[in-house]
C-alpha cells in the first residue's frame, strides 16, 4: 500500500491555449501557453460526466458515508499529508488548479487563469476573487504564497514537486507568479493530489501550526470542514458543509461526510447493504462480482494510475543477491494474479501505468520457473537448502492477501519459504524503516500511484537513494540511476521524446536488476448505493469522492 491503504510526478508539459486563453491543450502543450479563463470552469474532474440533476425528493440533511480499509488520518496537516487523509482533505482543501483526466487538462480551481514564458521557468497565476479560508479570512497571493512557502520549508510529504520553484511573487492580491530554476509545469504541478492545498498559515496564530493542525482542526477553502475525528473508531472522521464555500450550494449537496475505518471487506459490503455506507473503496472481486450481479447497489469501474508493486530488499539478507531477486521475479505467475482478481486487476507493462508519460508496452514480466531455478542454485541454494524471507503486506486488502497467497505458492517452486505478515499501514512502513536492517521485511507489497498526473514520482520516491529511507523500501542505492532521476523533470518540460526514452531506460534497469516486481495496475471497481449521482473516478486523485460534486437523489 502506499502512504496508506494498501496505498505520489514532476513533469508533464504545460498545457492550455495561446492567445486569449479560452482553448485548453491536453497536458504536454508546450510553454508560453495561457489556461482558461473563468470560475465557471473549475468544477471538478470527478464530475466532468454522469451527474444527474438535483431530485426535488433530495434530502436536505444528507449524510455521505465512505467505507474504507484502512485508517483514515495520519497527518492533519495539509504541507506534510502524504498518507490515506487525502480522500478527507481533497474535500477539505484545495489546489490552484485541478487535473481533468477526462479531458486530460489542467481546470481551473482556485486560480482562474494562468500563463507562461515560452521558456517555462515564469508562471502567473489570476486567483478567483472572492474566496475565504475557514478561518474568514481572504484568499489573497500572499495567503497562496505563504501556504505554498511553508510547504517547501517544511520539507515533508510530496513537498518535492515543488523543487523548481526559484521564488514566489504576489504583486497584488489577485496575481501570483513562480520563477523557476528550470522549466516545469507548475500548472499541472498546482493540482498535485498532496503538497499543493492551499491554507491559511495564519490559523494558529502566535501558535504552533503543525501542533494547530494536529488538534484536528483545519484552515482550508473547500467545500467541508473537519467535525469531529476519533483516531481508531469506525466512524473515525466527520466532515461538515462550510456554509461560505465560494462555489455555493445551489443545488442537492451532501451536508455531512462520514469516513469510516473498516479493514475487513465483507463488513464493508454488509455496510453497504444496510444501507450505513454510501461508498466502499473496495471489495474482494467476488464480493464485487456480486453486489454487480444483485443490481440492489450501483457498480463503477474505471482503469487507474495505480499499481502493487513487491520491493525487494536489496541491502540485507537472501535478496541482496541480485540472482535471488531475479528469480523471484520469474518464478512470479503474473498472469494467474489478474486471472483470480477477476477484474480488478489489469496486467502491468513495466513500473508505469499506461496513460502516463513513460509507458511502454513491451515491458510485462513473465513467469519462467527453469529460469528462476537455475537463478537459485546459482545463487548457492538447493540440495536441502531454502531460503526464507518476511513479506509484509496491508492487513484488510483482500488483493493483497490473495498476492500474498500466490506469491508464497510460487516461491515455494523455487526453494523460497515465504512468512506472510499482515500488518496496519503504520506498523508496515515503521518496521521497513527500522533503523537495524535486521528488522525490516525482505519483501513490501504496496500500492502506488502518482502525485498529480506524471510519472516522476514513482522514481523519485521509490528508486532515488534515501538514507534513511523514506519510500525507497528497496533500499537501494544506484548513483547513474540518481542521476538519470534527476534529469526528468527537465527533460519533460523540454524535451518530451528524450524524457520517454529515459523512463524506458530507467525502467528496463531497474527490472533487470529485479529491484522491484510490478505485480498489476488496479482496476478501480467502486460500490456505490444507487442514490449516489454523479461519482465518477479520477485516476489522478486515487481514491478521492468529490463529494461536493455528488448528488444525494433520495
């Protein structure tokens, strides 16, 4: 899982229009480019199709509640969140700008409109007027400014997208721009999933913000703000409407927002038939198969850019033989893995989900065990002797469990004893960052998907050298890979071709080198009950309910 759940980037191109600004390109357009004008275009991408039109039988004190695997909150604070919190705060905060992956734009959101130099390394953003923090206070550039400041100097979560941000100017209170140090899209980069909200710094007062922010309170402009958290409670997190949200409430709304913890998945779906949940995140693909055939529940399903990848422990123990590693990766029966998924998995091609920069089909594992065996005994092992390795995976996934399953099958053919633990996202990433290699896993299993819509941060999270490791629970260090890391985001900016040919060589040394296994790409598969209108997934906010954008139908 990543950051949570059984659950990160930098650059596409900038996108949008020349001239007037009214015609927007798919992400990539070059720099020197304008985004659209008008508040009228900053609804969310979670309702670009399917929202049906307000019932005069709506309720009007209408309660969404989102059942969900896992533990809700870990991180309040929306400079350094980087966890499961994010399908609360995308409620509670936003962005400049919010990415379409309908129309594979960036819309406008807080900001209005925005241009760039034809070099791409200035960027002027004209906010929406008008629009009041939680606090009561405006939304100025210098607001923007500060939130976005506090982020970088903060240094946490996914406060990297913003590395090529030189300074931050706010000439007046409408107009924010960004020099840069290199070119990037900071369009695109301003509707990052994480590390992009804009707050109001001054919440706190003469106080510790993050201590503030701690306390379960919020500084946010969004539609909801934080009601009530209970850390460990079913019902752990209450969202409540924000009467002065600046898009209004014209309309059918959901007034309240529950979010509840319930790791096992048949608790999830009996939620759901009762009637106490309005959304699952996920169930098992029998479950899921059910509820569709059933018809008494609403089903939705939609390819993702999220993936499950095994990192292997390429610093200690049997897996810091690169031989070992490779024969994990063959002995791995990929395609039976989608086959008993049944749906909500898709086969990956490589670390990179297709509709991202740096796919590239050609780049799927295959199960060869020959070859896998003669890795093994190359390695020292067979005649009686089996290595045994420690695979943790995220305690209430149902996929995972099934992976972990196979995945034990599998190794067992080549003379590997696999001790699966299940274990909360918390205690699974604290033990992979135990400061003696000793106590950490030999294999992590979690979900990964992008920041915002790019592929960057699958390298510069998971692959770029940590000490100590954050998200890198490969532990590997590669300084020729480092480098090639660091190169990206420029080379997207520029030089669209040349970046896609460094994915793909990056790539293709990092599974030779069988640092990590991609294991498959979710296909996101979403109960619903049936008086939920409008929900349609965005695979570049994985796992966010748009709730403002949803209508409760009766």
């Amino acid at each position: 899982m990543r950051r949570y759940q059984g659950i990160a980037v930098a650059l596409l191109a900038a996108l949008a229009a020349a001239g007037c600004g009214e015609t927007k390109q798919p992400a990539g357009a070059p720099p020197g480019s304008t985004g659209a004008d008008g508040a009228a275009a900053a609804t969310s991408a979670a309702s670009a199709s399917g929202e049906a039109a307000p019932s005069g039988n709506a309720p009007t004190d209408a309660t969404f509640t989102y059942a969900n695997g896992n533990n809700i909150v870990t991180d309040f604070d929306p400079a350094t969140s980087y966890s499961n919190e994010v399908i609360a705060l995308n409620n509670v905060y936003e962005q400049l700008t919010r990415y379409d992956a309908e129309t594979k734009t960036v819309k406008p959101l807080l900001a209005d409109s925005w241009t760039s130099t034809a070099d791409g390394k200035s960027w002027t953003f004209r906010l929406h007027p008008g629009v009041t923090f939680h606090t009561g206070k405006p939304v100025t550039a210098a607001a923007a400014k500060a939130a976005i400041e506090r982020t970088i100097k903060l240094k946490g979560g996914a406060a990297y997208i913003w590395d090529a941000v030189e300074t931050i100017q706010a000439p007046d209170d409408a107009t924010l721009t960004f020099k840069l140090k290199y070119a990037a899209p900071i369009d695109l980069i301003s509707s990052s999933t994480y590390a992009a909200f804009i707050y109001d710094t001054t919440a706190a007062g003469d106080g510790d913000l993050k201590k503030w922010f701690g306390q379960a309170k919020d500084a946010g402009t969004g539609p909801y703000v934080v009601g009530a958290w209970k850390k460990g409670d079913q019902n752990e997190l209450r969202l409540e409407q924000f009467p002065d949200y600046w898009r209004g409430w014209e309309g059918a709304h959901y007034k309240h927002v529950l979010f509840q913890y319930v790791p096992e998945e048949t608790t999830r779906r009996q939620l759901l038939d009762s009637g106490q949940a309005s959304m699952a995140d996920r169930l098992s693909p029998q479950l899921f198969a059910e509820a569709k055939d059933q018809g008494r529940l609403a089903t939705a399903e939609r390819p993702s850019f999220q993936n499950l990848i095994a990192f292997l422990n390429t610093s200690h123990g049997p897996l810091k033989d690169v031989r070992v590693r490779q024969a994990v990766s063959k002995a791995i029966d990929y395609e039976g893995i989608v086959a008993v998924l049944k749906g909500s998995a898709v086969p990956a091609s490589g670390l990179i989900p297709e509709g991202l920069l740096g796919y590239k089909e050609g780049l799927a594992q295959a199960k060869d065990l020959d070859a896998a065996k003669t890795l093994m005994g190359q390695a020292g092992y067979g005649e009686g002797k089996r290595a045994k390795l420690l695979l943790t995976i995220s305690n209430g996934d149902a996929d995972q469990r099934v992976v972990a399953t196979l995945l034990k099958s599998n190794l067992a053919e080549i003379g590997i004893d696999v001790t699966v633990q299940p274990l909360e996202w918390q205690t699974q990433w604290d033990k992979a960052k135990s400061t003696d290699p000793t106590k950490r896993q030999d294999i992590f299993v979690m979900y990964w998907w992008p920041d915002y819509a790019d592929p960057f941060s699958w390298f510069v999270n998971l692959f770029k050298s940590a000490d100590p490791p954050f998200f890198n629970v490969s532990y590997l260090v590669d300084p020729a890979i480092d480098k090639q890391i660091d190169a990206l985001p420029s080379l997207t900016a520029t030089d669209r071709e040349a970046a896609q040919a460094s994915y793909e060589a990056i790539q293709t040394r990092l599974l030779e080198q069988a640092v990590a296994v991609p294991l498959y790409v979710v296909n996101y598969q979403r109960v619903l009950q049936k008086n939920v209108s409008g929900y349609v997934d965005n695979p570049a906010y994985a796992n966010v309910a748009f709730v403002y954008d949803l209508t409760p139908t009766g």
